[in-house]
C-alpha cells in the first residue's frame, strides 16, 4: 500500500509586528485550516514525498491584530435592526451588514436590539443567533439595550416602551429559552424594582453578560448591582448621570472596588468593564482620555452607530425605535429639530484612531480596546485574541491604524486600495496558491481625503504609492 502524502503545510505569516497584551510582538505566526496553529515540526522527509515547505507571507513590518469586534451597533446602510418586514429579507440585511463591517476591519459583532415592543422583538430576535457570513464578519449574537431602562434616561429611546424588571419577567419580555439562547449581553438600569433578581437570573441561570447603563443609579446601587453580577457600564457618561466628586454615580466605578464603596456590605466586586463611544460627538477628547486611562484593561470602544453610517447627509425617516425624522450631519444624528444624539455613524477603526490621537496612548492599547478587552469581557474563547487555537481573524494595520486587509477563518476577505494602486501586491506571498476568491478590493481614497492623512506611508515600510499623489494635489 503505497505511503499517504504528507499534510499540507500551514500559511506561515513573518515580518509582522503582532498585536498581544496591549503589545506588539516580533514573530512568525502559523494559520492551518482557519486556526492559528503552532509551529510545524521540522522532520526529514519520507519518500517518495519529499517535505513541502510553508507557503509565507511577508507583512512588511506592519501590525497584524485580531479582527474588531463590533459590541453595539444599530444598523448601517440604510438598515436599523429594528425594522422587520419578512425574515427573509431581514437575513439579507444582516449579510450586507456583516459584509460592510469586514471592509472596516471588523471580524465579529452584536446586533443591538433597543427599547422595542414585544412583537417586534420577538420576531426579530429569532434570527439573531450567532452565525457565519462567507464574504462578511460573523454576528455573534445580541445586545439587547432596553426595556428594562430608566425612562428619564431614556436618550433616544421609546420610554412608552420601556419595564420595569418585577413587572415584566423576561419570559414575557422577550420570548422562550430558544430566543434567549441568541441574547449574550442586555443592557438595564439597576436602580429599577427587580432588578437585583434580573441580574442573577440573567447571569446565573441563561450565561447572559449584563451591563448597566440609561440610567440615574447612584454609585452604591452600580455596585450593587455589579456584586450581582453585571460585569459592565453601557457608553459611559451618555445617558447616566454625570460623575460629581461628592456623587460619582455610575460613571465613579469604572476605577472602583469593594474598598472604595461607601455601603458596609463585605462582599467584593471586581471594577466593571466600560464602553466609551470614540466620535467626538458623545465624549470630548479629555473626557475620553481620562476614561480610558482611568483602566485601560477594562476599556472598550464602541461605535454604537446607527442605520445612516455608510450614508450621505440628509433627514431620514424613523422606524420601530425612533418614530421622528432623523438628521445626519456628518457622523453625527439627532432627531430632527432637537439637539438629542440618536448615535454615532462612525467606524470602529475610526474610533480606535481617535483614541490614540486624542489620549496619546498605543496604537496597541487602542486596538485592545476593540478587540482583546472585547473578548474577554463576553467570554469569547474561539476569537479575538492572537493565540493558538483561536480563529485566525484578523486585521493588518499601518502605524496609524488604517485597515489594509481583513481576514476571517484565515482567508483573506478585503485588501484596500490607496489611490490607483494596491497596498500590498499577491506576489509577496511566495510557495502560495492564487488569492482568495473572496477577497474583496476597496479603494479608500475618499477616506485619506477626509481624514486629511494625505502622505505616502514610507513610515509603514510601503514605499512610495504614486497613486496618492492625484489625491494629495
């Protein structure tokens, strides 16, 4: 019986600084059958095949970090989650999301369900369970922000809509085990009746994180609650009160511990996770900066955009959350003829470059932000983290967090254009096979345009792309 061939080799990547920790690491990184894998074995080759050598791919010293995670975001392109015609084409519109969000980097991300009726979540939330996308970031699942919020918190929501937990079991709220089964993270007020029980059923019984957030709890019910079980604070300083130095409220926890709380209870909490939304529109850049610095480890970027990011500026109509007209002003949207945000249009790579501009910290710790911290705090184990076992999903990135490429289960999906000519050409891979045939080219001249970042990257060890300089004139 003649000898089976030898396994394929895996895709060896070099030349990569690699994100891990909050810190950039210098060496090879191996990908076999859509997992980061461990080093081949080195052996002598058993005839009559001969060993076949690694196909490798050259990053040209730039910054390989796991695919963003994308925590809340409301919609995109026209599309806002709450609105469900047929489930068919609400299917449609999830894959056009999870394909536009792979071209900005993003490997994975949560549907957010806001203050809704029961009908329409429970028609909708069926189709949230986590799934695959072949040309798009996976959804993972829900975040539903609401009912269970403080009406005079209420922002942008509906506060008709909005229950109070010892009225309205979840049962009741938001459909059977199997819609629960799609819910990984709901957002609630902490100070409402019932909610302590919430929070230890949500978390004990059905593995659901919970966050705080829209909401006017003092600082002792936050950590209250976190002794419960929730484990973060929803777009800090947006719809809760603002921190005083006498009466820090929700927003005092994201540096807290059971020594700094003012109640006699002994039992400990660990300090929240907390999302800060990075547009310049919710949180001005010193507000950000002191947020983030206050625990990095726990910090994490959100967009939570709306369905007119990718869109032009213009009044839009409202849907199932928001029945008023809508004004997009650049990335920022208010309902029509007031001054209330109803959320960000900005990118999650956007935000991860306004964090390091704004605070001066890493391009490193900006991206854990959007990815590790992300992971951890959601329990997520086959994902978001550069390590053996894990999916290879990831970004690569120049210096100054720009997306190059994105790729998902070690496949290839976007390579941008700058100008007229690709970053990186295919024949820097050597011993390989033709490109993915699910790469997808964008060309992001329009965005160098208005981010005013007109330059050549020499920096990134690119040389000179001679298609910028149309741009650049």
């Amino acid at each position: 019986m003649p000898p089976s061939p030898s396994p394929s080799p895996p895709l060896e990547i070099t030349n990569a600084r690699i994100l891990h920790s909050s810190s950039l690491h210098t060496h090879p990184l191996y990908i076999s059958n859509g997992i980061f894998t461990s080093p081949p074995p080195s052996f002598p080759p058993s005839p009559p095949f001969p060993q076949t050598p690694s196909p490798t791919i050259n990053l040209q010293n730039n910054i390989l970090a796991p695919a963003f995670l994308e925590l809340q975001t409301n919609g995109c392109l026209g599309i806002h989650f709450t609105s469900h015609t047929d489930d068919a084409s609400y299917q449609k519109n999830l894959q056009k999301v999870g394909e536009y969000l792979v071209e900005k980097g993003v490997g994975g991300w949560w549907v957010t369900l806001p203050t809704v009726g029961q009908r329409v979540a429970r028609a909708i939330l069926p189709l949230l369970q986590p799934q695959e996308f072949n040309s798009g970031a996976a959804l993972l699942g829900a975040h539903c922000e609401g009912p269970y919020l403080n009406p005079s918190k209420k922002g942008a929501h509906d506060a008709t809509l909005m229950k109070r937990p010892s009225h309205s079991p979840i049962s009741q709220t938001y459909g059977d085990i199997s819609t629960l089964s799609a819910i990984k993270l709901i957002t609630l007020a902490p100070e409402l009746d019932g909610s302590t029980p919430l929070i230890e059923e949500l978390t004990q019984k059905h593995s659901i994180r919970v966050s705080l957030g829209h909401s006017a709890a003092s600082y002792d019910t936050g950590l209250s609650a976190l002794r419960a079980g929730a484990t973060m604070l929803t777009h800090v300083f947006n719809a809760m009160n603002p921190l005083h130095h006498r009466s820090p409220g929700l927003a005092g926890l994201i540096a807290s511990s059971s020594s700094t709380s003012s109640s006699s209870s002994s039992s400990s909490a660990d300090s929240p996770y907390y999302s800060l939304i990075a547009d310049g529109i919710h949180l001005h850049p010193a507000t950000l900066t002191m947020a983030f610095r206050a625990n990095p480890t726990k910090c994490i970027l959100i967009t939570d955009s709306v369905e007119m990011a990718g869109l032009p500026d213009g009044l839009y109509p409202g849907h199932a959350q928001i029945p008023h007209q809508q004004r997009k002003e650049g990335n920022k949207v208010t309902i029509e003829g007031t001054d209330t945000l109803i959320g960000s249009c900005s990118s999650i790579d956007e935000c991860v470059r306004n964090l390091k501009e704004w605070s001066g910290c890493s391009l490193a710790e900006a991206v854990s932000c959007a990815t590790e911290n992300i992971a951890n705090m959601m329990g997520l184990e086959d994902r978001g983290i550069i390590e053996v076992g894990r999916r290879a999903d990831f970004v690569v990135l120049d210096d100054a967090g720009f997306v190059l490429e994105t790729w998902i289960g070690g496949e290839q999906l976007i390579r941008n254009a700058w100008g007229t000519r690709t970053i990186f050409p295919y024949d820097r891979i050597s011993i390989s096979t033709s490109p993915t045939p699910h790469a997808r080219m964008i060309n992001n001249s329009e965005e160098l345009q208005q981010s005013g970042s007109c330059r050549t990257r020499d920096e990134a060890g690119l040389g000179t792309v001679v298609g910028l300089l149309a741009i650049c004139r």
